[in-house]
C-alpha cells in the first residue's frame, strides 16, 4: 500500500517562497505519475500540478509560472517548488499517485501551507 509523507511547509508572506517535499513508498514509484493537490478551508481539493514518469508537468493556471513540480526517482521523492507565493495559495497540501487514470484513495497527512503578512 502507498505511503506518502509530505513535509516543509510553513508560514511565508506573500511573495515568499517554499519547496514542499513528498517521500514515497509501497509502490512502483517509476511507473507512477505523482501529483500535488491541496484543499483550502472550506473548499474541495484540487489538482495543484502533476509530473508524470517521462517528466513531463501540466499545472493549474492559477499557479502557472510560479510552482514547479519535480520527482527524483532514485529517491522516490516528489518536490513542489513554490515561489511570488499568494493568500490564496493558503491551504493544505497532499501529494498522490497515479497509476493509468485514476489518482489513488491513499492520502497521506499533508502539509499545511499558509501565506499572511
């Protein structure tokens, strides 16, 4: 069964940066598209970005030009760099695994993300 572990997040002001890292395990990590997701208060989770196993990315609009995705296969790592962060990036966030179209019921505890000056 997968594990995922995310860490670094934090309290940053708006404009600041934060690199968010999820360690994985119990699966093939190579074959494995990974994800970052994150829920706001009161809203549903969404698709933050996802890098896929040839590396290619797709992003949410909202985050285009800001974040970037990577994964460190050798590691089993996946890393979300954040940068010029905003208010409205505030939320917990979750990385997951995709394995053909379906993203995995297994979540791990996330890692909350706040941005306030």
């Amino acid at each position: 069964q997968v594990q995922l572990v995310e860490s670094g997040g934090g309290l940053v002001q708006p404009g600041g940066s934060l690199t968010l890292s999820c360690a994985v395990s119990g699966i093939n990590f190579n074959i494995h598209t990974m994800g970052w997701f994150r829920r706001a208060p009161g809203t549903q989770r969404e698709l933050v970005a996802f890098v896929a196993t040839a590396h290619g990315t797709w992003y949410r609009d909202a985050v285009k030009g800001r974040f970037t995705i990577s994964r460190d296969n050798t590691k089993k790592m996946v890393y979300l760099k954040m940068n010029n962060l905003r208010p409205e990036d505030t939320a917990v966030y979750y990385c997951n695994s995709r394995y053909g179209n379906m993203w995995s019921d297994n979540w791990g505890q996330g890692t909350q993300v706040t941005v306030s000056s």
